[in-house]
C-alpha cells in the first residue's frame, strides 16, 4: 500500500487549514488527547510513535508532557505532515515526522516503548487494519504498551445515529469492527497482552472508545 491509496480514504483532509478546528469541535480533542496521555505515562527516555499522527497535536502533547521523550509522528499526507512540522517549529518541540503507511511501517524491529494512535483505525480496511496491528507488534520492544482512542461500539441509540455520519464519510466496511467493537480481539491477536477498552466518551459523532495493552511476552 503506497501512500497515495491512502489519502482517498482521508479525503476531508484536503482541506489542510480546517483540519485542526474541525477536529477541535467533533471530537473533543483536548479530553479524550489528554485522557489517552494520562493512561499512557510516558517515561523519560521513552520513544513514543504517533502512528497516523495527522498535524502532530497528540505528538506535541506527548512532547509537553514529557519533553525527555523521543517522540516520532508518522503520517502519508505531505501536505498533513508539512503542516505538522511547522507546528512543531513554532513550539520549539524536537519531533521527528515521517511519511509512510502503517502496513508497512519504516522502523526497525523493537524500536519503540510506546505507540500511540487517535481516530486512525476506523480509516482501514480490515486487512490493512491486521497487518497494522501486526507491524505495531513487530516495532515495540518487548514490553512496549499500545494506547489507541477511536471510534467504538455505541453507548445507545443516540451514539449509534450520530456515528452514522462518520460511517458515511468513512465507509460502512472500514468503520464496522469499530462499531462492533472488534479491534480489542484484532490486537489481541496480533500480540498484544490484556488489550481491551478502558473507557469510553460521548461525542457529537459517537463514542470514542480507548484501548490499551502492553506487549505479550514471546
């Protein structure tokens, strides 16, 4: 899978200068970021992956909270990551940020103590969705803790109608293990120990779900 096979699937990212305030508004950015950090606890020293990390909020985040970090983002829009690269200049943060695609990540085996991801999986299909889960477990290290937010199995009725526009917008098969709550077993399969939702939070486009686990030991 090539970069530009992606961008389709993130199409409301063209518009690059609404991206951060849109997101703002729909999704209760700042919460549901600062919940995942919190949950994650990154250490000094720890390098920490932002897989699919669109204009680099979550990267700066984790850079703030724990400026010791090596923090890296990875994303296949230039035109995202250009924009996130800028975001890191203005905030004096030292961030890496790389192009390329999660079925085929550009890290070495165990390179990572951490990874971190917010509202990307719903993006996949479902054997873009294993093989990303797959190839996270191939670049943490052996302990290293996988911490997602994204779109999840509906609280109620309302949450069900209202994550019927991400659904449209997204796709009906890329958003359905999310709205079945089936990334949990997706991950657990890959290798991941114990990897189950934490909690979730009601948005004006459904609930965001969180997910962590850590490692299976080989």
């Amino acid at each position: 899978m090539t970069g530009t096979e992606y961008i389709p699937a993130l199409r409301f990212r063209v518009l690059t200068g609404l991206y951060d305030p849109l997101v703002r508004l729909t999704t209760r950015e700042r919460r549901f970021k600062r919940q995942l950090l919190e949950r994650a606890g990154v250490r000094p020293g720890e390098r920490v992956l932002d897989l699919g990390c669109g204009t680099g909020t979550l990267a700066l985040a984790a850079k703030r909270a724990q400026p010791e970090a090596i923090v890296i983002g990875l994303d296949a829009d230039p035109a995202i990551l250009d924009r996130a690269r800028r975001k890191s200049e203005e905030a004096g943060a030292e961030i890496t940020f790389a192009d390329g695609v999660s079925t085929e990540l550009p890290f070495a085996d165990a390179s990572f103590d951490i990874v971190l991801s917010t509202l990307f999986f719903h993006h996949l299909e479902s054997d873009a969705k294993r093989t990303t889960a797959n190839e996270l477990a191939r670049v943490v290290t052996p302990s290293g803790r996988l911490h997602v937010a994204d779109w999840g199995p509906p609280q109620d009725p309302l949450m069900a109608f209202l994550f019927l526009g991400i659904r449209l917008l997204d796709g009906f098969e890329p958003t359905r293990e999310n709205a079945a709550g089936g990334l949990p077993s997706l991950f657990s399969k890959a290798g991941f120990a114990e990897f189950g939702p934490r909690e979730q939070l009601r948005t004006p486009f459904g609930s965001l779900a969180f997910y962590s686990g850590s490692r299976a030991s080989e």
